[in-house]
C-alpha cells in the first residue's frame, strides 16, 4: 500500500512500519523503564497530542527527509558504492535471519524492506558529509578560546545531606584557605591539596562552556590572573578554591573550535534541508497510516 507521497515519489505503507518498528523497540527500552506501560497514550511532551501519534508525525517527518536527500544526491555525485550495497544486503539479511517470523510480519520486515531502509540511512549520512563539505565555515581563535584551571571543592552538606555545622563549616574554609596558602607559596593545587587531604580536578571554560561550571566559581576565575588564587567561592552547597593554570589552554581551544565548526556546518546542513523539504510536500494517506497502532510491545532479545 502507498502510505505517503513525497513530492511525486509514492512511499510504502511497509518501509514506513518497518522503521516505525524498529524506533518502537528502542524508544520502548527507554521510557518504560521510566513510566512504564501505555506510553503511547499519554501526552509527554504537554501539546495535546499523544506520544504514539508524536511518533509516527515524526517517523514521517524522517521519511520526507531521506526521500528529499535521495533526490538530491545525483546533483552532490553521491551515490552507493558496490562496497555499500553488499554490506547493506549482507545487513538486511542478517538482521532477518536473526528475528523470528512473527516479529519479522509486525514489522514488514523483508530482504527488500530492509534493505531499502538501509540504503535511505547511508544516503543521508553521505549527503551530509557531502553538505557540509560546502560549508563556509571560519571559527577564530579567539571565538573558541578556553581558559585552564585547577580547582578543589569542599561541600557545605554532611553525609545525611544535613547542613555542617557553624564549626565544621569554618573547618572547611580553614582547609581551603590552607590550600590557597601552599599554592601561593609555589606549589601545585595537585600538590597543595593533597597536603591537606583533597583531591584536585582541572577544567576549562571559554564562551559556551562556563555552563559546565557553578556561575560563581566562573566568576571568581574572570576576577584573577594566570597563576594566581580565587578566593574562596561559596555557594549553596559548595566552597570552592581554584588557580588558573593557563590563559589559553591549546588543546581545550583547538577542541571548542572543532566543536564549533562541526556545529556550525551541521547548522548549514539542516537549514539547506529545510529548504529542500518545501520543494517536496509530504502528504499522508492517513487512513492507511491510521492502520498502523501500538497494540503490542517489542524487546530486545539479550546477548
């Protein structure tokens, strides 16, 4: 049966179930282990549809997408290798062979259906990588630039999650500020808090990775130089003490900025697709996809 049309291509009603299926499995594995049972009638995501019918609006949505990049991979040379087509037919056919009759006619599961599938999905990975590769993207230094620290934290709660005591919290700054002396005095933080029975952490921050850290401990850093000590940061539930080890941390930078660019190509390779799906309108037959419901469960068999 044709279940949708995208542009003037026809889908099947069994490549869409087939993948619908397969999402099923995984997305099952997931929340039930959280919310249990009937997952599919209930509205997660508060917009007054169901999550069973969220689901297939966005298998959907994924169908549009692969059949549009299919279309579109001819004008980017982008095409299946005979290395390609034998894995994705040696895949198909094990996947097959791996699952009984039964799960195989829920899921309209044939050599020809999966593999179809599988081939939808390498397009896409191949027309992204082919996509972005035309991206223009310039990340500077100073756009992925992150500091380096070193940092101790101390916590302001007791093992029962109480409050410390007015005593055993002034303990705990004397530590720290223990820990700030030994630093000043040219030793390591490594050092300096194992001298007084704590461990240290590094870290990095930069524009778009402060969020990692507490804003105040954040602060505190902005406030000193390289080599030198905050003061005491407290917190909620935290004390915290940090030295900045580096104005520029090399490879921290050299990472954000490789974050950055793929960040930014991938942005460029979602917006061209956007562009390219108003080209090819999805249209559902819904009283076919309206076939399709979640009258049952699937599990992963274990290892």
């Amino acid at each position: 049966q044709i279940v949708a049309t995208v542009g003037e291509k026809e889908m099947t009603l069994g490549e869409a179930n087939f993948l619908l299926r397969y999402q099923q499995v995984q997305t099952e594995t997931y929340y039930e282990s959280m919310l249990g049972e009937g997952i599919y009638e209930m509205d997660l995501y508060g917009n007054g549809t169901s999550f069973g019918e969220s689901l297939k609006s966005d298998l959907m949505k994924q169908m549009q997408e692969y059949y549009v990049l299919e279309e579109k991979a001819a004008d980017y040379g982008v095409a299946l290798t005979e290395e390609d087509t034998k894995a994705i037919a040696d895949a198909a056919a094990a996947f097959l062979a791996d699952n009984d009759e039964n799960a195989k006619e829920q899921m309209t599961a044939d050599q020809a259906t999966v593999e179809r599938i599988l081939t939808l999905m390498t397009i896409r990975s191949k027309m992204a990588a082919a996509v972005k590769a035309e991206a223009d993207v310039t990340v500077t230094d100073e756009e992925a630039a992150q500091r380096a620290f070193s940092y101790v934290s101390m916590s302001k709660l007791d093992d029962a999650g109480e409050e410390l005591s007015a005593e055993d919290l002034q303990a705990a700054k004397d530590t720290l500020a223990a820990v700030a002396a030994s630093v000043e005095a040219g030793n390591t933080m490594d050092a300096a808090a194992v001298e007084n029975g704590m461990t240290s952490y590094p870290g990095t921050y930069g524009e778009g990775t402060e969020s990692y850290y507490d804003a105040a401990l954040i602060e505190a850093l902005k406030a000193v130089k390289e080599g030198e000590v905050t003061e005491v940061v407290e917190t909620e539930k935290e004390l915290y003490l940090a030295v900045v080890t580096a104005d520029v941390d090399e490879e921290a930078t050299a990472n954000r900025k490789e974050t950055l660019v793929e960040s930014a190509k991938t942005e460029y390779f979602n917006s061209t697709l956007a562009a390219w799906v108003e080209e090819y309108p999805l249209t559902v037959e819904e009283a076919v996809w309206e076939q399709v419901v979640f009258d049952r469960s699937y599990d992963i068999k274990p290892e």
